[in-house]
C-alpha cells in the first residue's frame, strides 16, 4: 500500500493543478467573450470609443468566480491573466490575449 500511495500521490496532485490551470483557461476564455461584449457595445455606439482599449477595459468585471481576471493595454491588444483566488482553495493560473479585430 506505501508503495501505491507513494505512486499515486505525486500523480493525483499533478491532476489537481492541470485541472485547476485548465479552469483558468475558462475564465481567460471568459474574459474573451466580455471584452468582445464590450468591445461590439461601444462598436455600436461610437466607433472610436471601440478602438479605446482603456475605455473597454473600464466597463468589463475583473470577477470570474474562483478566478481573479486582470488585464493590460499592450499596443493594439489587452494581455488577459486569471488567476486562482486563495481564499476559496484555488490556485490555477493562465493567460491569454485579446484583439479587437
């Protein structure tokens, strides 16, 4: 049984942080969709507004559940990185990259 634990243990942590990773993912995937949201609201209302990445970024939640989202202006596209929040057991990380067009 030491032997199996010995084995299994290493194994099953290391599928704990590709899940909770993979779940991050989701919420950078998430982030995506709020930013286009946002980006086709201010495309719809004034189409120089849409091109102003701070004014998207003002107007999209940095909430994802067990996720905290961040973003930042980088030229003519918003890096995305969500990471796991502590204080509910979570620590997957990932990011990701936004642009609007």
């Amino acid at each position: 049984i030491g032997v199996i634990s010995a084995v299994a243990a290493p194994k099953f942590i290391g599928l704990k942080t590709e899940a909770e990773n993979r779940a991050a993912m989701q919420a950078v995937s998430e982030a995506k969709n709020r930013l286009t949201n946002q980006y086709a609201i201010q495309l719809m209302t004034s189409e120089s507004e849409a091109n102003d990445l701070s004014a998207i970024l003002a107007s999209v939640s940095t909430d994802a559940g067990d996720y905290r989202l961040s973003f930042a202006v980088a030229g003519s596209e918003i890096e995305i990185t969500a990471s796991g929040v502590p204080e509910r057991g979570v620590s997957g990380t990932a990011r990701g990259t936004w642009r609007n067009r």
